[in-house]
C-alpha cells in the first residue's frame, strides 16, 4: 500500500523548536487476500530547546490505541569529545522506562572513531522484563592530510568573504590567494580574487577623485571640486560620500554671484592645469615605484622557479600602466602602479609559500623512499644469513616526526576552527583588539608550522585553545542578544 505523511518543523526562538507530524493520512490497508489490516493514523508533536552544548526535549506520541509521552536531556563535554543523555518515557498502558547513556568522538587527523552506549531499565508493570543494554561502534578512515587542507582552504575562502564585507579588502585578497593554492580547480574562487581585484581598484581610484576634489574645496574652487566628485560617482554611483559632497558643493556654487563664477571659470582653468601637472608627476613617481617592484620580482628565483604565470600577469599589468601613463590618464595611472606594487608584493609571498610546501613534499617522498628501501633490505639480510645485526634506520624516528607533525596540523587547524567561529559570530564587530591579537597570535603557530617547529605549535595552540573559546562563547551570548533585538531599534 501507499502511505501520506506530513510534518514540519519551526523555529520558535533561536534555541526553541517545535515539530509536529501525522503518519499514515490515508490510513492504508496492507492486508493479505481479502483480510482487513489499516494501518492506524499516528500523530507525533515534540519540542526540544539547545543552549551551547546542552539539549533538552519532551514528546508526545498519539494512535488510536493509546499514548506515549517521553522526556530526555542531552549534555556534550570536553570540545564534543563526550556526551551523556538521560531519558524515560511513560504510556497509558502502564509502560515506563528509564534510558541513560553516553557517547564518546575520537577525532584524529586520518581517522575517527565513535562510540555510543545505552541503558534501557523497564518500569511500572514490565519492570520484570529485564535489562537491555544497545552499544553503538564507528570507525571511519581517510580523511588524509590533503582533505584536512581542503577543509582548512574552504574555511579560509569563508573568512576572507567575512573580511571583504566587513571592508577588510587587503586581508581578503591575501587569505584568498593562500587558499586558492589548495584548491587549484575552483574557478569561482578565480572570479572572487578577480572581482575583488577590480572593486579595490576602483576603489583607489574613487578615493583619489573624492581627495581632490576635497582639496579643491579647500581651495574655494568649487567647479572643479565639483568636477572630481562627478568623476567618482562615473566609477561608483552608490558612493554616498561622493553624493553628499556633490550636492554641497553645488549649493555653494549656486550661491556664488555672477562675477564670482566668471572668477571662478577662469581660476579653474588654471587649476586644472596645475592639477593636471601635479597627477603626472604623481603618476610618473608610482610608475617608478612600479617599476623597481617588477625588477625585483623578476630577478626573485623563487617566482620564476614557482609562480611564472604569476609574473607575467604582472608583466601585463605594468604595461597596461605604461600605455596610460602615455594617453595621459594620471590618476588610473597611479591606480595600476600601486597595484602592481602590492601585487608583486603578493606574488613573493605566494611563490615563498609554494617553495616551503615543495620542500615539505619532497621530505615527506625521502622518508617514505628509505622506509621502503628499509623495508626491502630486511628480508633480503635475513634470507643471505647475515649475521650482525643491521644498523637501526631512521624511519622509526621519520614515523615519530610525521605523527607529530599531524598532531601539530590538527592542534593548528583546530585554533583556526575556532577563530572561523569567531569571525562567523561576528566577533571583530564586538571585540576588534581581542580578534587582531589572537589573529596575530595564529600567524605566529602558522610560521611554527612551517619551521617543522611541531613541539612548540601544539604547546602555543593548546594555550590558545581557551582564550578562542572564551572569545567565542562572549561573541556568541552578544550575536544571540543582537538577533534577538526588534528590528526598529
């Protein structure tokens, strides 16, 4: 037969749900020949309230040949590593019982492990039916240092989308450009780094037109401010600053008499002039400046051995420059020479972060090679009767460095988890100073990381585990009290 269920779900608060669900709306009959078996209606409604690592819920269960109502909490200690759980449950017939459990997460950096237990205890009227004991056992495997850098990848591209709204556009682009050397293939991250690319540019480019037409001002030469504020909103109409400066400034230009305009028309012409002067040498001064950065870049074995297409996109932007540079478009001409100052800036770091992890690959490959080569030679000693016994190999001290510096990869990836949750909880909105320290404080594991220094990056990442967490659980209590807030306050 065919069954109809309904249900739903609804989020009474943040913390607070209530559900509710009918089985068996047609209420089908599954009889065999001509024999009649309906399967009943039964009604389900329940409640359940979480509150950090705490959960409580109550449940009631309705057919046609009775009720059941059942109760239980839920607590989660040590970061989620165990659980425990109590319940029971009583029904019109006479049937109660009482459940305790627990669970207990294992979580290592190849595999993971679960474990979960429950003690079932009849009551009432099958109090004599016995005991009954449920356990539960996992294991999963895989999850190999290359997935823990994808995760980590993932979660910096969500940090860095966190940091661009928040305005934080050079942050953004940096953490962007480390993790899209994880993930090679994501074209998407490819547009964002472009995109964001451009809106700094832009940007630049606006604030430079908004500064002087504000010099312009200054000066009490109102038509040519005017002139700067309109050129800003051509590459930005949504910029509120370059609105607001426009209409004031075309109040005082009407204000102005006639003969003062006349003055004006003639002093902006001259300022004009000046000005254009004044951005050619400006723009010739950040073009060398450009220029001494690409030089630099371009000798840097480091580039040329791992970012080549890095550099010649770099290439291509300093002859973008040059050709503006001689069309005389001076401001876009300092634009795209301070980019190609902090774009080559960004391409030395990125090509020293690829030189560190091909070494840390090549290490890993010579370990692995003389374990193997340790593996063959064994045997072959033994089979030849050699008598003296073999010089102890390296690769029981290569295992003991390759666990440990797992262990220092999960306690650093754990620190950044934690710092992600911050940032999701919008902890630079409310602790600016606490978020920067403790930033600066992972930057510091990271280069321990990389330094293979793996003793010290676990001893200074368990130090910070409880500093992240107390920031995370003060950022939680202050989000939660902002989305609580009516939206007309």
């Amino acid at each position: 037969g065919f069954s109809l269920d309904s249900g739903g779900l609804v989020y009474l608060t943040d913390d607070l749900t209530a559900g509710l669900s009918i089985a068996n709306l047609n209420q089908p009959s599954v009889a065999l020949g001509s024999a009649d078996s309906i399967v009943p209606l039964r009604l389900r409604a329940g409640t359940a309230y979480q509150m950090e690592n705490y959960l409580g819920s109550l449940e009631l269960l309705m057919t046609p040949h009775g009720y059941r109502v059942s109760l239980g909490g839920e607590a989660w200690w040590f970061d989620g590593v165990l659980g425990t759980r109590l319940g029971t449950g009583v029904s019109d017939r006479d049937l109660a019982e009482i459940t305790v459990g627990f669970s207990g997460r294992f979580d290592q950096t190849t595999w993971q492990a679960g474990l979960d237990y429950a003690f079932i205890a009849p009551l009432g009227g099958f109090a004599g039916a016995g005991l009954t004991h449920q356990i539960n056992l996992v294991f999963s495997f895989g999850a190999g240092d290359e997935d823990m850098e994808v995760v980590l990848a993932r979660n910096m591209v969500e940090q860095g989308e966190i940091m661009r709204q928040q305005g934080d556009f050079e942050s953004a682009l940096v953490i962007w450009d480390e993790a899209a050397e994880v993930l090679t293939e994501d074209e998407e991250l490819e547009e964002r780094i472009a995109d964001l690319q451009e809106e700094m540019d832009t940007n630049a480019e606006v604030k430079l037109y908004i500064e002087q037409g504000l010099k312009y001002e200054k000066d009490e030469d109102f038509l040519n401010a005017a002139d700067r504020y309109r050129q800003a909103l051509v590459l930005d109409l949504k910029n509120s600053r370059a609105v607001s400066l426009l209409k004031q400034v075309k109040v005082k230009i009407r204000e102005l008499s006639e003969q003062q305009k006349l003055e004006q028309e003639r002093t902006a012409v001259q300022a004009a002039a000046q000005a254009r002067q004044q951005a050619k040498k400006q723009a010739w001064a950040d073009l060398r400046e450009a220029r001494r950065s690409l030089a630099r870049a371009r000798k840097n074995p480091r580039i040329i051995r791992n970012v080549p297409d890095g550099l010649k996109a770099l290439s291509q932007q300093m002859a973008e420059a040059e050709r503006r540079y001689k069309q005389g478009e001076n401001e876009r001409v300092q634009v795209i020479a301070q980019a190609v100052v902090r774009d080559a800036r960004r391409l030395a770091q990125r090509a020293t972060r690829v030189e560190n992890a091909k070494a840390e690959a090549a290490t890993e490959a010579k370990r692995k090679a003389r374990a193997a080569a340790t593996a063959v030679a064994a045997p072959a000693a033994k089979a030849a009767g050699a008598v003296q016994a073999p010089k102890p190999a390296a690769a029981p001290q290569d295992s003991r460095s390759l666990r440990m510096r797992k262990r220092a990869r999960g306690a650093y990836g754990r620190a950044v988890k934690l710092m992600l949750d911050i940032d999701k909880l919008n902890g630079m909105k409310y602790f600016p100073s606490q978020v920067k320290k403790y930033k600066k404080e992972l930057a510091q594991i990271k280069t321990l990381l990389r330094s293979e220094d793996y003793a010290t990056t676990i001893q200074y990442a368990r130090q910070l585990y409880p500093k992240l967490q107390k920031l995370k659980a003060r950022a939680a209590e202050k989000d939660k009290a902002r989305r609580a807030m009516p939206t007309n306050w």
